[in-house]
C-alpha cells in the first residue's frame, strides 16, 4: 500500500499543553510558549515552477526573500501537485488542499464543495475549531464562498487577472511587439489601479497588525495570483532582466512531439501565449516577464515577513510557502502547466519557524498538499477520515532534533491530467503515458534531472518500464482512477 493513513498521523497529538511534536522534539522546543498555538503564516503563489527561487540554483533569478526563508528553515525539494481533472490545473490543486481529498476524490466532491463547508471539515474551519482566527486574501477559484469559510476575508481573486487578446501569441517573428506588461491600460494585475500581488501583501500586512491585538491563534491564507499570466509588473522588474541575461530552458524544443495526443495543443489556452512553434527569442521575452512578475512577487513576501517580525508574533508564527503546481515556460517546447514533467509539477515548499531547523533539505518526495493535514497536527486540530494526504510533523521534528527520519510518507508520487495523461515517479524514476495515442517517456532523474533523453522501449530498460508501469496501475486502483492503461505494457 502507499500509506497507511491513520498509522502515520499522530492523531492523539497535544498541541500546545506540551507543545506541537514539532516543538516538544526540536531543540528550539523552548521558543513557543507552553500553553499557546502558533500562528500559521500559508503564503501561496501561483504557476510557481520550483525552479523559480535563486537559492535552489536553477535559474538566474532574484528573489532575495525567498531565499532567507530558505535558510531560516527546512525546504522539501520535491514537491508535487497530484493532477487535475480541468485545464485550469489550480482548481483541482486548490480543491484538494482546502478539502484534504486525493485528486479524484476531489473531483467528485468539486461542484458540491459548500456541502464540505456545510458540514464544517474545509481546512480554515478545522483551525476555526481548533480556536484559530481565520484570514484570507487573493485567488480562491474553489467551487464555495470564501467569505463563509474564513473569519476575515479581503478581495477574493478568480483564476487569474483578466487578460487581453494582445496578451496571446506574442512576441511576434518581426515588428513590434503588441502587448506591454507595464501597460495598466491593459487592466490585468493593475486592475483597480494598484498591483495584485501589493494588495494581496497590504491584506496580509493588515491582518498581522489586527491579529497582533489579540492572544488568539490565527491562520493567514495569503494566496497570490503571481507569477500566473498576464504576467505584468513595474518597469524597474523589467529592467533588471535584459533578454542577454535570460538562459533558454533545457530541454527548448520548437514543438512539443506529443502535444496533440496529450491534450497541449494550439488550442489550448496556455500555450496559445508564444507563437507556434516556438522561437528562442519568444521563449526568453515570456521568462523575462515571468522572472521580473516572480521578483516583484519576492518584493512582496519580504514586505510580509518584515511585518510578521515588527508585530511581535514571530517567534510563535510557523510560515509555509509554496505553490499550487509549476509552469512550463518554454522547457520542452510547452508553455503552459498542462504536462506531467517536473517543471510543472513540481513547486517548491518551505517552511520556516520556531522549532523547525534552519537550512536542511529534505528530498522526501511530497505532495504540496500535505501542508493542510501539517497545519492541522501543528493546531491540534481534528483531522476527517477523508484527508488524504500526510502530515510533515514527523519529519520535521526529527530534522530538529537530530533523529533518524520517519520512512517517506508516499511510495511513489502520482500524477494525472485529464484522461490525456498519467505518470509517476518512483525512486529517482519518471514514467510518462499518454493513453490516447499510445505513448510512454520513461525518464532517470537521477541521472537527467531536466527528462531530456527518453529511456522508454530500450532493451536495458523493458524491466524498469514495466515495474513502474505496474506500479502506476496499482495507484490507480487505490486512487479511483478508471484509465485504461493495459495497452501500453511493453
């Protein structure tokens, strides 16, 4: 089985008469008050591939904030959104972390999640019950009404800013360009006349002013729209980003080879923003605009941790950050989110605060969502029958009090797209199947980190092809999935 779920939760935790099991373990045990909860800083962006914070390597990029978080706690660098069953990937990799339910599971529960809210088991209100004062700012796109689920709720976003024609199938081969992401007249992010990602971070900065007044517990659900398109920003982020200064991806393609058959073509809405097929110059104007939107983000999380440390609350405040899945943006002649590889799959997830050790890496793959049941077992919260995912406690205790880490909480990491695509990762292994046309990528991480040389149907490999082939057929069957894969067995 891939987990036992109520075997690994320390359901009978009690959170703040000893501390969480986090803070009882660590050796910063002493920070948090006995007798008190901590605070839950979640900040959330969106379309934040994992390879879009400077610390991590990977890219030429500044986010100076998020890398201070990165050293102030412990990174888990393989985290994972599980799928969707919409081309809009957010709505499923939102509705699975407020409800807890593994993607499937969600996707029956999406259109009737105020039922969930009815019956009192969405993740702010589970830390509602747990005494938690609840607040919440920016995107929610989850089929219920914020305003029912949080105690404090400010401009509730959609999916993304409102966009243009001029936004798509740019920049073109010669002339000028036709859309300018400083451009406010084009509304998007400057719709209302002040950046969303500056609104979001001025909510957020109120709500720790207001929750600073009180010696209730308080959860902050701050929930950006950025770096998702449009992607605009001031002029000075721009600048900072000449095209001389922007790498192509690896692997750049001019076309994706299977894009038909796995559901990314021409017609689809995210790869619709670069012209097909895809020029080197097109690529780096659309990373331009995703690093100078993502930079300014940073700008805005460091306005946010400046103001957790003047409101005194910092020493009680455990902040997460992450993202609701990745971004292609060029990598494999892809734009968009819409695949099953690691750029837009993966998302980095951090976590900082009292008892959480400072500068560890964890490459445990996660699912992103198991920040929800984390929160819960950190509040001393009641956790459904239902959750799916894993609490992170165990492991994060361990990292801060020198101890042998629990064993991974999931075997092998799940995706799925549609009925278009399913793959999964299985020790330093990718497998990649598109069922519609009868295609299987087999990738080693390991040893290519970027999937750029597709093992599948080598002689040396049949073996390894159909373990993780089988093993994907089994995740199946646990997880409700009814693709048919049994025609591409090698």
């Amino acid at each position: 089985m891939i987990h036992h779920r109520r075997s690994l939760q320390f359901i009978a935790v009690c959170v703040l008469s000893a501390c969480t099991h986090l803070f009882h373990e660590a050796r910063a045990a002493g920070v948090v008050a006995a007798g008190s909860k901590p605070n839950v800083l979640f900040l959330f962006a969106d379309d934040l591939t994992y390879e879009a914070i400077r610390t991590f390597g990977y890219t030429d990029i500044d986010t100076p904030n998020l890398d201070r978080l990165v050293a102030r706690g412990t990174t888990f660098s393989h985290a994972y959104n599980m799928g969707s069953w919409s081309g809009a990937v957010c709505i499923a990799s939102r509705t699975m972390l407020i409800t807890g339910r593994s993607v499937w599971d969600a996707h029956k529960i999406y259109k009737a999640t105020s039922k969930e809210r009815q019956a009192g088991v969405l993740w702010p209100q589970l830390l509602k019950q747990a005494g938690y004062r609840t607040y919440m700012t920016g995107k929610w796109h989850i089929q219920t009404d914020a305003a029912k689920c949080f105690d404090v709720v400010k401009h509730v976003r959609p999916g993304m800013p409102p966009t243009v024609e001029a936004a798509y199938n740019r920049p073109p081969a010669s002339g000028a360009d036709p859309w300018d992401p400083t451009d406010t007249s084009n509304g998007g992010f400057w719709e209302g006349g002040r950046h969303w990602s500056e609104v979001t971070a001025d909510d957020a900065i109120g709500f720790l002013k207001e929750a600073g007044q009180t010696s209730q517990p308080a959860f902050f659900y701050i929930a950006f729209n950025a770096p998702h398109d449009p992607r605009q920003s001031p002029q000075e982020y721009l600048d900072r980003y000449p095209l001389e200064r922007i790498a192509l991806p690896e692997p750049f393609l001019p076309t994706y080879p299977y894009a038909e058959v796995m559901g990314c073509d021409t017609s689809q809405r995210d790869e619709k923003l670069a012209p097909f097929p895809r020029t080197e110059r097109a690529v780096k104007v659309h990373r331009r605009e995703y690093y100078a939107l993502m930079t300014h983000l940073d700008v805005q999380i460091g306005r946010i941790i400046d103001a957790l440390e003047a409101s005194g609350k910092a020493d009680n405040t455990v902040i997460f950050f992450t993202g609701d899945h990745g971004l292609s943006v060029g990598h494999h002649g892809l734009m968009g989110k819409q695949n099953q590889y690691d750029h837009s799959v993966r998302v980095p997830f951090i976590v900082t605060g009292p008892g959480v050790q400072a500068g560890v890496v964890d490459h445990t793959p996660i699912y992103l969502q198991d920040v929800m049941p984390t929160t819960l077992e950190l509040a001393g919260a009641q956790q459904p029958e239902h959750v799916f995912f894993q609490s992170l406690m165990p492991r994060l205790a361990a990292a801060a009090g020198d101890r042998k880490p629990p064993s991974p909480p999931y075997e092998s990491i799940y995706g799925g797209f549609l009925g278009l695509q399913r793959s999964i990762t299985h020790a330093g292994w990718k497998l990649i199947v598109y069922p519609k046309g009868q295609v299987v990528r087999l990738y080693n991480l390991d040893q290519d980190p970027h999937e750029q040389t597709d093992l599948a149907g080598m002689p040396e490999h049949v073996d390894r092809q159909q373990e993780l082939l089988d093993r994907l057929v089994a995740l199946q069957r646990e997880l409700g999935d009814d693709v048919d894969l049994s025609g591409l067995m090698p």
